[in-house]
C-alpha cells in the first residue's frame, strides 16, 4: 500500500512493515523533466517541486490580482525575495511572467493550427527556445549584480526579452489567449517529453 500523504503512525511495528513509502513528498527535482519537457510553465515545476508546491498553494492562489501573468509576476517577485536580495535574482524571476506570457499566447494562437509534423517541429524548436530562455535567465543567478547582469544581456542584445515580445504580440495578433483555447493547444505538450525520448 502506497501512503500518499501524512497519516497517524502504525499501531504496531508489524503494521509499519507492511506499509509502502514512496518517498515522492521529498523528490524535489525531476532533472529529465526540467531539460525535456517542452515549455517554460512545465520546466518550471519540475524544478524545485516542493517550494513550487508551496508557492502554488500559499503565494500564487493568494495573489492580489485574478490574471494568469500578474499573479505569475506576483509569485516570482516572492520567490526572487526568498532567494536573497541581489538584484539578477529579481531581473531572472520577473522576466519568467514576461516568458509564460508569450508562451502561452502563441501556442494558443498557432500550435493547434499546424498539422502533426507541424506541431512536432513546433514542440523542438519550443524546447529549444525555452533552453535558451533558461540559459538567459539564469545569467541574473551567476552575475548577481543589477549592472553586470543588465551588461552581459545588452551583449546578446537582450534576445530573450525581445523575442518574447515578439512572440507576444504575434500570438494576440493570432487571437491566442482563451483559456480554453490554451488548454485545447496545450493538451498535446504534455506528450513532448516522449516525442523528444523517441527521436
């Protein structure tokens, strides 16, 4: 018997050989998800999983505004604070909102347009931004510092952001953005890590 949450202790010591742990309450990391799963949104959980958890239940459900973005930005801006005061840890956390945003517009607006080779060479070149977008992101992690972070992302341009703008403003262009309509886009990305396994 699996035991998915806290229950009282066994009565006996042979009742608690008997039970099965599965030990996922404390697995906080799911590397292959993190680098093969196909979007920023998912990597993200699979990263850090139980202070997601946490952040999921206690920060973002509470956060001061109903929008998917606003409450993400919310969260990440807790999240860069719990991680210390340096300033690349707020410019990494809030360009997250800025990303999902994008990601989830243009899917939504084009992904379940594209036949099935279209999609899966969508859900490749999706993984690969999203590793990208990480690499950029986690730039604000190692330089620390507002000036030096904000320096090496003027050396690339400021790619990231610039892209994601594009990729925002193209998806409402499209008409991405229902909920309904992400969902229905979204259904087939949780299939990616599979796709990206067999190739």
């Amino acid at each position: 018997m699996s035991v998915p949450h806290p229950h009282p202790p066994p009565p006996s010591p042979e009742k608690a050989a008997s039970l099965e742990y599965d030990y996922e309450t404390i697995r906080n990391i799911d590397c292959y998800g993190t680098d093969f799963c196909v979007r920023v949104r998912d990597g993200m959980r699979y990263w850090n999983m139980t202070v997601q958890w946490w952040l999921a239940q206690y920060i973002y459900k509470s956060a001061p505004a109903r929008s998917y973005v606003l409450r993400s930005a919310w969260t990440m801006l807790l999240s860069a604070y719990w991680h210390g005061l340096h300033p690349g840890y707020y410019l990494s956390f809030l360009t997250i909102p800025l990303c999902l945003a994008a990601e989830g517009r243009l899917e939504s607006a084009l992904r379940g347009r594209l036949s099935p080779g279209g999609q899966k060479a969508w859900d490749w070149v999706h993984w690969f931004l999203k590793m990208r977008a990480y690499d950029y992101m986690c730039m604000g992690f190692v330089l620390l510092s507002l000036a030096d972070t904000l320096r090496y992302w003027a050396s690339i341009y400021f790619c990231i952001h610039f892209l994601a703008l594009a990729a925002l403003g193209l998806g409402l262009a499209l008409g991405g953005g229902s909920p309904s309509r992400r969902k229905a886009a979204s259904q087939p990305t949780s299939l990616a890590p599979e796709k990206l396994r067999e190739e």
